[in-house]
C-alpha cells in the first residue's frame, strides 16, 4: 500500500499497481479500504472515493487547518482503522 499527498486536501492510497491482471481481487481490496476507512470516521474526511485501484481520501481544508499537520492526523486514524 502507498499513500501520497492529492493536492492540498487529499491523500491517494494506493492498494494494488495493475488492475488488469486480478480485477477482482483488486476489486475487494479497493471496497475493503473505503469501508475500513469510513468505519475509521477519522475527523475531517468529508469523501472516500474509490477508483480502479487508488482510494481517494478528502478533508476538509478548515479541519486541516485547525487541527495540526491532517497527513498525520490521516495517518493516525488509518493505522487505528485497519492494517
């Protein structure tokens, strides 16, 4: 799994590199990270989109501001959230 920035008020989590060849287990493992993620309820995430193999994670821009560092407060509720 890799998580990189998306803009000012997203990260991008990328569960698997190719879609092609196991579409369906790519499938379960982008649904199983948007469901781990929005039973996190980390504060601050307003969408968790899902795509062909990234899952898309938005905060609002006045919860980032006013609650420190939000690639770190997404962090922290990721790890809380799921493995």
């Amino acid at each position: 799994m890799e998580i990189t920035p998306l803009g000012d008020s997203a990260l991008l989590i990328r569960v698997a590199e190719n879609f092609d060849d196991a579409p369906t287990d790519v499938l379960n493992k982008v649904l199983a990270t948007k469901h781990a993620l929005e039973a996190a309820q980390i504060p601050g995430v307003v969408e968790v989109a899902p795509a062909y193999t990234t899952v898309a994670l938005f905060v609002i821009r006045s919860a980032r501001s006013t609650q420190g560092p939000w690639s770190k407060m997404f962090l922290d509720g990721l790890s809380n959230g799921f493995s």
